[in-house]
C-alpha cells in the first residue's frame, strides 16, 4: 500500500517521517501514555526512530499496518492513529484494529475523534474494510471516550485479551460496521436476531 495523506478542517494526517522523532519521543514520556499503550520502557531517541523510521514504513510496505502521525495544520504533532490489518483487506474478511495515542497537551480539543473520523472513512472507501475493531485495556475511559463519538459499538469485555508490561489484562472491545455510518458493505451480512 501507497502511503497516504488525509486533511480535515484542523488538521493533517500523514506518515511519520525523520522530523517526527524528536516529539514521538517527547510525547511518548507522558506517564498515560505508557500506562495505556505497549510503547518501550523507558522510550528514548532510539525507541523514537525504531517506530518512526522502522514500523511504521514497514507497514505501509507490507500492507500490514497503516499509521498516520496526527498534526495540526501549523505542524504540531497531535497524536499517532492507525490500523492494524486483522485479517487480509483484500478477501471477504476485510477487517483492521483502529488504535491511537494523543499527546497530552492536545487532549480535549477534539483532535483525536476528528483524525479518527477521517481514518475510519479511509478504512471503509479507500481499503474497503467491512469491520473495525477498537480494543483497550478496561478502564481507559478516555480511549472508550473517543470509540463511542466515533460510533463504535461496545461488544464487550474479554478476559486477559492484552498482555502489558508483563500482565495480562482484560479488555472492552467494540466495534463499527460501514452500515453505521451510513455507508454500505459488499459482502452480505446477516445479524443474529
């Protein structure tokens, strides 16, 4: 997969790069961050350039992971948003996991539910997903927060689905369906009633 570019009204979502490093490794300090996300720890310059310069290229060239770097339009990073590719896009599972982070001073702004609104719309047109997952470690509300405006459904709480810093630990999981936002999906699906 190419890597792409997307634009909302405040902001633009673009492939990390070189100039990145320094404020993925600043922002990546932040005690919240390292207690909600698997990030290194501690997370220096070289843990910084291994996501940079190594990940998330590598993603984009296997089609396995697509990660975009969050930054307002006067060039601030805001966050990291991407997909994690469940299953092959390209046959009838068509299914990815919807994760981010934002950087502490850009929290409550919107910022993170306008970027993943942007991705989750590229997710369903551009890669034709059909089902995103959303999973975070039980009580991470702030996380749940962000799911929920975007309209994914709770499906509920798994049992020690996340390993983390040596522990397993139970997650919500959630869901969204191109039906959910309005738009169709090409293989047929056929709810439980």
């Amino acid at each position: 997969m190419e890597p792409t570019t997307l634009s909302t009204g405040r902001l633009l979502l673009r492939p990390f790069d070189d100039r990145d490093v320094e404020a993925v490794r600043s922002a990546c300090q932040d005690p919240e961050i390292m207690r909600w996300i698997p990030v290194p720890d501690p997370y220096g310059r070289k843990e910084a350039e291994e996501f940079v310069l190594g990940v998330n290229p590598a993603g984009w060239r296997e089609d396995t992971m697509y990660n975009f770097g969050v930054f307002t339009k006067s060039g601030d990073l805001v966050g990291s948003m991407g997909l994690v590719r469940l299953a092959q896009l390209r046959t009838p599972e068509r299914q990815a996991e919807l994760g981010f982070w934002t950087v502490k001073e850009q929290r409550r702004k919107g910022y993170t539910v306008e970027a993943g609104r942007a991705v989750v719309d590229w997710a369903f047109t551009s890669l034709k997903a059909e089902r995103l997952e959303w999973v975070a470690e039980v009580g991470n509300e702030a996380s749940r927060s962000v799911a929920l405006r975007l309209g994914f459904a709770m499906e509920g709480t798994q049992r020690a689905r996340i390993a983390h810093r040596g522990t397993r630990r139970d997650a919500w999981v959630a869901t969204l369906l191109p039906l959910d936002v309005g738009m169709t999906m090409e293989t047929p699906y056929l709810p439980a009633r």
